[in-house]
C-alpha cells in the first residue's frame, strides 16, 4: 500500500486530462446518470485528509469523503483490523450466526448512545436502511401509521426515508407509502417566519403541533427529525429547540428518532451531536461513517421498540468487515483524543472562518460545531445563492 504520508497537496496535471478523462468517458456511457459527482477526479489513493487521483494530483479533503471518513482515509488502524479479519472471515450472514464482535459493537455504543433506558440494535446494510428499519419498527410497535418531519430535511433514498423527506427530486418519485406530516424545520437563520432568535419561542414548533393534532391527533407513530439542518450552510437548533421537541412527541404519544448518518460519530466534538443539548431520544440511527466508510447501517433503540417478532427484519445485513471497522473507528477516536480535537479545530475553524468573512465584508453566514462547519453564501436577497457558492 503507497504511503500518503507528509505528502504536500498539488496539482500537476489537469484533474480531467489524460486517463482521467477517459474513465470520465467511460463512467459517463455506462453509469447512472443520477450521480451527482462532487469532484471532478478520478481517486488512486487516500491517507488521512490527503486525496490522490490517477494523475498524481493531490487534495486536501475538506468534506471527509462526503461524511464517511471520520477518522481520515485507510486509518493505519483500521486497515490492520481489516486484514486480520480478512484471514478469518469476511463475512458471516447475522441471520445464519452469531457474531462475538456485532455483540462487542453494540456494547460499546450502548455505552455512550444517547437512548433513554436499555436498547438493542438492528445491523442494516447502510444508514438510509437503518431509518427505513427505524420508521417500520416504529408503526410495529405503536400501531399507528403517521411519521411527522420537517422541511428540508433529507433522510435517504429508500422509498420510505423518500416519503419522509421533502427534497424536490425525492418528492417527484417517491409514493405515499408513509403517511407523512411535514413541520416546519429550525432554520433559524433564514426564519421563514420572520421572526429574530430573541423573539422565537419555538414558534416553528408551535405549527408543526398544530399541524399534528388538526391532521392525525390520534395517528402519530413518529417523529424523524435531523438534529443540525444542512440546508442553508449548517442551522443548529436553539438552545431549548430539543427539549421541546421531545416534549411535542411525549404528547402526541409519538416516538422520537434521530437521523445521526452524518453527524456522528464525533465530527461535531461529541459522541453524538444530540449531546450537545443533553437529548435522549427513543431510537437513533447510524450509518457508513462508524465504519470508516464501508457498508453500514444500525439502528438503536430503546429495547422494548426492538423486542420484534423473530423475522421481521430478515436482512443480509452486519458485513463482518463493516463490524471490525466500525469497533476498531470507535477505539481509534476514544484512545486518540478525537472527539476533543473535534471541538478544539472546529472552535479555530470558525472563528478564522468568521473573521476572513468579516473582513471580506461578506454577508455570508459561518455556523458549525466541532469538525462539521458551513458556509451560508447568500445573494444580495439575503438567501442562499448557489451559483455563487
């Protein structure tokens, strides 16, 4: 394996020209158009934050792989763990067997979740799968069939987390197979109510109540919420946002769960963003970036919502390789300090963000917590501008 290490990024070749530009081609004639390419590159090599392309250029990965790669690329670490397991077993079906280390794994999430009481856990084979699993588990046990979300909120690409989620392009295809309420979100920056943080009382969620109890008083199952918005640069919610919503949901008798794919673990400088404002919820969901990227998803929940009848979720689910990454990206972050070294970088990120911002005499809008940190880049309306971004 080519070492990446104290490699300095720079660019020597176009990122298109060359074989890159002929495996473009070759993507382009027989891929999906619904990729949406973030980088025009086509990737040999990644080590930490470094990305090296098939033209010998190297990047600074300012987006962690798309939020999969919490502890960097090809972790020395991880990679090991993978080997070893590699001579054992790469995979061994969850259904057909037990596994020593998917009982290791929920055990020490079960240490630091943020779950109200005991839980269990359901292996999926990707986050989106784990909020689908979430959404079924939910009507199971309560019996009702409405799911309350909010605008602008993006929960995968199931048909289900779909019909959840407000997205242009997913309402187009998605089906009704949810009965789905939609509430107002806390994107207190851009308040679409117009009203200041001083003035706000969670009038956002006054609505969505409203909402709840004219629509389906008697049918909420649930609700499925992002704890950060990324809409508009990031929107943390206020102070109090949370608690409130956990008190919506306890009286509406719906269940409350947390959609945590891109946030943890530890990219906001906690284990799970939910920490920051002492939030316990009924059931979370994680996905690829607790391993290190590869093929996982998992659902916790508290364990009476998964005392589920044997069979329900027959899944070939619980990679054995995603398990051993996920265990060893878990000690990785505890024994190198990472959640701590998350809130301290992201404290200087914003704060150099915030003052080339100002000293540029932008209106742009910084926010973030931790490693997760965005860039609001507004049009001289005040609203997002995306051809300027």
């Amino acid at each position: 394996m080519k070492s990446m290490k104290g490699q300095q990024p720079r660019i020597q070749k176009p990122p298109t020209s060359g074989e890159a530009g002929k495996i473009i081609a070759r993507d382009s004639a027989l891929m999906s158009r619904s990729y949406r390419r973030a980088f025009p590159i086509v990737v040999k090599h990644v080590h930490g934050a470094l990305v090296e392309d098939v033209n010998d250029n190297s990047y600074i990965d300012f987006t962690s792989g798309l939020g999969t790669l919490p502890i960097g690329g090809n972790h020395p670490e991880v990679v090991k763990a993978l080997k070893a397991q590699l001579e054992k077993a790469s995979s061994y079906n969850l259904m057909a067997a037990y596994s020593e280390e998917a009982v290791e794994l929920v055990d020490e999430l079960s240490k630091i979740a943020p779950i109200r009481g005991d839980l269990r856990a359901l292996f999926c084979s990707s986050g989106f799968e784990a909020i689908d699993a979430a959404l079924r588990s939910m009507r199971w046990h309560t019996g009702r069939n409405v799911v309350l979300t909010f605008l602008g909120e993006y929960h995968g690409s199931t048909i289900a987390c779909l019909a959840a989620s407000t997205d242009e392009r997913a309402r187009r295809i998605s089906t009704r197979i949810l009965d789905t309420l939609y509430g107002l979100g806390h994107e207190c920056e851009s308040c679409p109510l117009g009203l200041t943080p001083e003035e706000c009382k969670a009038e956002c969620l006054k609505l969505s109540r409203d909402l709840a109890e004219s629509a389906a008083p008697e049918d909420l199952s649930a609700i499925l919420f992002e704890p950060i918005h990324f809409r508009l640069g990031l929107s943390l919610p206020p102070k109090t946002y949370l608690e409130k919503l956990m008190t919506l949901a306890k009286e509406l008798g719906g269940l409350t769960i947390a959609n945590e794919l891109i946030t943890a673990p530890a990219r906001t400088g906690r284990w799970f963003a939910l920490d920051y404002w002492n939030a316990k919820v009924d059931a979370l969901c994680l996905g690829e970036q607790l391993a290190s990227g590869l093929p996982l998803g998992i659902l916790l929940a508290r364990e009476e919502l998964l005392d589920l009848e044997p069979g329900m979720h027959e899944v070939a689910a619980g990679l054995q390789l995603s398990i051993i990454a996920a265990l060893r990206t878990l000690r990785v972050i505890r024994e190198e300090g990472l959640v701590e070294r998350s809130e301290r970088l992201g404290r200087r990120i914003l704060k150099r963000l915030r003052g080339l911002v100002e000293d540029l005499g932008l209106e742009w809008r910084v926010n973030g917590v931790g490693m997760l940190v965005g860039v609001g880049v507004l049009g001289g309306d005040g609203l997002g501008d995306e051809r300027l971004a």
